[in-house]
C-alpha cells in the first residue's frame, strides 16, 4: 500500500528531461543551455513566503536573545540584593581564643563549643588527632549552610558564601606533625588588611607588643606573627589577611577580607 501511493507520488513529478530543449550535432545530441541563461525571477507569492519566513526567523531569534539578556539581568539583580541583605545582618563572630584548642582532644573540642552550632567542613575527615568544622551563623538554616559548606569555597557563590561567613568561622586542628590551631573567617567591615589584622589580634588578647614581624609573603597576605604565653607555655601565632577576591573567584565586595589566626 505505502509502496504504490509512493509510485503514484514519482508518477507525477514532471519529466524534466522531456522539457528541456535539444540540440545535435553530428550523431550526438546535447541539452540545449538556454533555459540556464534565463533570468530566473520569483513570483509575488514566492517572495511574499521567503519574507514571512525570514521576519519569523528573526523574530524567534529575537525573543530568544531578550529571554536570555532578561535572565541575566533578573539573575544579577537578584544576586546583589541577596549578598545584601546577607550582609546587613549583624551577628556577632564569637571567635574563641585559639591556643586552648592545641592540646585538645576532638571530643573535648566538640564539648568547648557545644553552644555553639557546627557543621563538619570540607576538608573533614575521619581521624583522631585531626579536627576541621564549620562554625554556623547564629540564626542561620543549619541544613542551608551544611549543604554550602560540603561543596567547598571552589563551588559556591557570592550569595552563598555571604550567608555562611557573615557570622561564620571554620576550625581546624592538627595534631599529627605539624601541630596547630587555625581559625578563618571572613572580615566584612575592617575595609583593610591593616585593620582586619588588629581587629583579630584583639579577639585573641594579643597586644602589639607581641608583634616580632609583620610582612607581606610571597602569596600577597599581609601578616604579623609573635609569640604569647598560654597556660606557662609559649605559642607561636601568626594572623594574616588578603582580600577574599585575590583567593577565591568569588564575587564579594571589595572591602571582604580573609583572615587566618594560627597557632602553634
């Protein structure tokens, strides 16, 4: 059945090769050149369609381009506003005093800060004398920020990492063989480095007379380092602080500093 309606299909098309003028010379006979010399000219209907379908491409391509300009547009809107009003929370950083924590156990950490909300980080892992969590904004959707902080600050973006380090803070301790206590965070009003160092140094009792050396490494952090007594012990501790632009592709404001205090 599908075979003959295509049979009766191919029997209509018109025999070209009938139409088309000959000419002979000698005993061989040529298709006649004439009819390509022509000028070929569309009728009125022809062209009428080619417009209509060029006017809806365009139009298709047109609306497409709009979509996606007013995405972009909404998307970029949105995410200011977002890291905003993340940042208009005021919520006070509670850093702890960080040599207390070089001579305790994972458990004894955990006990330390049990008022306090965390979330085990990216680069936690499975080991005794190694401690890394995340310390959660106050007031902030516990499950929202684990779910920001196991992606790492490689994956995430400038909505999300306002809303866990406006307030937020990650510790970590080693005590394999290179024994320390760091705690980082993110600096959202000291606007400099300078003054993101002396706000840290505060938080930790440290007064300027400690200071043995402030630098800038070979990274770009600017740091000061000195030494401090801790139940009858001498520590070492360096603070350092670079824009949080200049590590990670994330798009904070300018004045976001990323601070370290490490203790050793």
């Amino acid at each position: 059945m599908i075979m003959n309606k295509f049979q009766e299909f191919i029997n209509k098309i018109p025999d070209r090769e009938k139409e088309l003028p000959k000419v002979k010379r000698g005993n061989t006979i040529f298709y006649s050149s004439k009819p390509l010399t022509k000028s070929q000219k569309l009728n009125i209907f022809t062209n009428r369609n080619a417009l209509i379908v060029i006017a809806i491409a365009i139009g298709i391509a047109a609306l497409i381009l709009l979509i996606q300009c007013s995405g972009l547009i909404n998307h970029t809107i949105i995410s200011g506003s977002s890291v905003e009003e993340n940042l208009s929370k005021q919520i006070d950083y509670s850093i702890p005093f960080v040599p207390k924590f070089l001579n305790m156990s994972n458990d004894e950490i955990d006990n330390e800060l049990a008022n306090m909300t965390q979330v085990p980080n990216e680069h936690a892992k499975n080991d005794e004398n190694f401690y890394d969590k995340f310390k959660a904004p106050d007031g902030s959707d516990l499950k929202k920020v684990e779910s920001i902080v196991k992606k790492g600050l490689n994956n995430i973006d400038a909505n999300e990492a306002s809303y866990i380090y406006n307030g937020g803070w990650e510790l970590t301790v080693d005590r394999n063989a290179n024994k320390f206590a760091r705690i980082r965070y993110v600096d959202f009003k000291s606007g400099t480095e300078d003054v993101a160092i002396k706000l840290a140094l505060e938080t930790q009792n440290f007064e300027d007379s400690y200071i043995s050396k402030s630098d800038t490494d070979e990274l770009g952090n600017t740091y000061s380092t000195g030494t401090a007594k801790y139940n009858g012990k001498s520590v070492s501790w360096r603070i350092s602080a670079i824009k949080f632009k200049d590590v990670y592709n994330i798009n904070l404001p300018d004045n976001s500093i990323y601070v370290g205090i490490r203790v050793e």
